[in-house]
C-alpha cells in the first residue's frame, strides 16, 4: 500500500508546489516585468494621492463632471469586487426601465440637448466597470458639462478631442475617451 501511496502523495505536493506557487508567481513576476503600470493597477495619481485606476469607471454624478457608462454591480455602482453584467436580455422589462430611468436622468440634466443619445450612456457594460465611453458619447455631454463649468464649448471640446484614443494599432475597437483622464483634465485647466 504505501508503495503506491508515497509516489502519490510526492506527486501531489510536486504539483502544488509547481502549479499553486511557482507558476503564479513567473506569471506575476513575468506581468510586473513587462507591464508594469498594469500590474500596479493602473493606478492614476493626483498630488501624490490615489484618485483612481485608468482600467475602473467611477461613478461622477455631478453636472460639471463627464459621466461614464452605467454600471451593473451591486451593491454599489462599479463594484470591482462584483465584476459582471446585469445579464438582462433585451426583452427583460427591468432592462427597459432601467434605461428609461437612465434616458430620464440625462434628459433631467440637459433638458435643452435634442441629441440622440449615445446607447453607451445608457446601456451597461458585460464588466459593469467600463472606464471609457465613446467620443459622441463625451460631444453628448459637453455643453452641460461647459455651462456647470463656466466654460466655452470650444475649450471641453478641445478637451475631449485630447483626451480620445483611436483604435489599437488603427484596426482594433473603436475610439474612445476615458471618463477619469478627462474629468482630471477639467480639474486641472
């Protein structure tokens, strides 16, 4: 019996070892070597403060702040501990309401934007965490955001357009602006 029990037992902790420590760690030590900032959390620095990471939305709800995507996590809203989509269908009538009440919100905010909004503001990303919202989604708040701010169209625009990164490698995704960078670059004109 324990001619076949030791060979066993060896290999399992040879396994363990290999496959719950070694291995882990190549991968994160591989990780933190060739992308650094990602490893670290795309952390994103303010006066020498954590203000946020590059990679989660946060939740802005003031007129003056550009607001991203809407989030399905719960409790809170981009809950990365809760990473995950709603999974309501398109015929699910609480999806309908929720962005009925979403349309609403932005409707109440901007009553005098007769734009078509941009379903990236009203529709939930698969994460619930999305960080980045497309340009028109951004032009579509501008003109709120310019009036709470006291300023002219033209400058968030110029904003918005420095802040906006096209497709990876010019094929790959589509354009977008990242709603953290963004509202730091209003803070800090």
């Amino acid at each position: 019996m324990t001619s076949i029990l030791r060979p066993a037992l060896v290999l399992f902790v040879l396994l363990c070892a290999i496959t719950g420590i070694a291995y882990p760690l190549a991968v994160t030590g591989a990780g933190q070597a060739v992308f650094p900032e990602q490893a670290a959390g795309s952390l994103v620095l303010r006066d020498g403060k954590v203000v946020g990471s590059r990679l989660i939305g946060q939740n802005f709800s003031s007129p003056g702040y550009f607001w991203g995507r809407p989030s399905a996590t719960a409790p809170m809203a981009y809950n990365a501990a809760a990473s995950g989509g709603s999974n309501q269908g398109p015929s699910n009538p609480a999806l309908l309401d929720a962005v009925k009440a979403r349309i609403a919100a932005l409707k109440e905010a901007d009553p005098g934007n007769l734009s078509p909004i941009p379903v990236d503001l009203v529709s939930a990303s698969a994460s619930g965490l999305d960080p980045e919202i497309s340009p028109a989604a951004a032009r579509y708040q501008a003109a709120r955001v310019a009036r709470a701010r006291d300023l002219s169209p033209a400058r968030v625009d110029e904003l918005i357009s420095a802040n906006t990164r096209g497709a990876f490698l010019g094929v790959i995704g589509e354009p977008r602006v990242n709603v953290l960078a963004l509202n730091l670059a209003l803070d800090g004109r």
